[in-house]
C-alpha cells in the first residue's frame, strides 16, 4: 500500500501569529480521508511569528513530540519544565493524566518554524513525563531514532510502538529503511525535495507505506525528513 499526502492538499490557516499547515484533521479542520494514520493523529506544520505563541493550555492522554526546524520555542509547563528548544532540537512530553503548557517564540526577529507531532498513546493514564534530544550536531546523511518504544540506542522512550527517525540529507547523498512485513511507514518531508523509491517529493509532502519493503531516499535538495516506523 503506497498513498501520497502532497503539502498543497493539506489543512490551512493563517492567524496572524501563526501559519500552520494540518496534515491530518485538527481543530476547525476536517477531512475524513485523513483522520491520522496508525497512531500518528497529528502532524501540523507551524510558522510562529516573533514574539508570539501558544499560551499555557491542557493536554491529557497524548504523546506530545515537537521538532523545531529552524529559530526557538520556549517551552513551559505545570511539571515544572522551563526550556528554550532550538533549531536541531526534538521535545517530547507525555501528557497522561493532565498536563499544561505554553509554547512561544522568544526571538524579536526570526520566525520560529516547527512540526508538532501527536501520537496516540498505547494506554491511558500514565504519569506525565518531558524529555528532550538534541539533533543539532547529527551527521548528515544518515538515519537517527530519535523515539522509539524502549529507548533503545538513546533514543527518547514514548508510550507508544512508535519509531520515529530524522535524517539531514545533501544533494546526492541517498539513506534506506527496511520496513518489516507487519510495520507501516510515514515519511514526512519537512524541507528540501527528494526522491522515495523514485517518486519526488518536496517540503510538507508525505507518503504512507505499508508492507515489507526497503525505502530508499535520495536527496536532491539539501533536506530534514522524518520517518516514522509504525505498528
């Protein structure tokens, strides 16, 4: 099973402080086509202005998780977490039984561009919990788990069997996953444009695959993509 969700399709708004891109259907946006994909429920795609943000509201029962593309959010929250997330940077907060939080952009100058990512957890009511990983200094041309089930190889531990990879490719450099008979693929291009089993695709478009395969990427513009392995 191979579908494409292509940037141009996906749910906009613009708020003034805020333009954002919906992958999958979230607040006045709906599309019963596209509701979430295994247990990815949303992807929004945020353009944050200086100075402006989100200010402090609830989350409960979710797997939070934001990478911040380019700029900085500062992040706060009712367990206590005080944080400045930069370009590179992946934060996770599990909000369980209830959490709060305000996110805003601390420049004055740049936008702060970033993807927030919710994952339906795989049980209710956990305890809340935050963590966080820098990328910034990753090589390039290469697969990095950034989130997985276990924490394996020092990635961040979510309550989910969710893998999510992040790769930096150049012009000409080329990555793959083998993806297991039982799993399902999201790719996400966040930036530049590339090729996915020879099908070009450029920032915010996306692909979901299921089934054994091997998923080749190769750049053609200098790119992030994100890659998530799913149950």
């Amino acid at each position: 099973m191979k579908k494409i969700r292509r940037a141009l399709e996906r749910g906009h708004a613009k708020h003034g402080w805020l333009d954002t891109y919906h992958t999958f259907r979230f607040a006045d946006y709906y599309d019963p086509q596209w509701m979430g994909f295994r247990s990815l429920r949303v992807i929004n795609d945020d353009l944050v202005m200086p100075g402006m943000g989100f200010g402090m509201h609830p989350h409960r029962d979710m797997e939070i998780i934001t990478c911040v593309l380019s700029g900085a959010l500062e992040h706060k929250d009712s367990m206590g977490n005080g944080r400045i997330i930069h370009a590179g940077e992946v934060q996770y907060m599990s909000a369980g039984t209830g959490v709060r939080h305000s996110e805003y952009n601390p420049s004055s100058e740049e936008a702060a561009h970033l993807l927030q990512i919710w994952i339906q957890p795989d049980r209710k009511g956990v305890t809340p919990r935050y963590a966080e990983k820098s990328f910034a200094n990753a090589p390039a041309g290469a697969l990095h788990l950034a989130t997985s089930k276990t924490g394996r190889d020092g990635s961040i531990a979510v309550h989910q069997d969710a893998d999510l990879w992040l790769a930096k490719l150049e012009p000409g450099q080329t990555i793959s996953h083998l993806l297991a008979g039982d799993r399902h693929a999201w790719v996400h291009v966040a930036e530049g444009e590339v090729q996915l089993n020879g099908e070009t695709l450029s920032g915010g478009d996306a692909v979901a695959l299921s089934g054994k395969t091997c998923l080749q990427l190769a750049a053609i513009q200098p790119s992030q993509v994100l890659l998530f392995d799913l149950n």
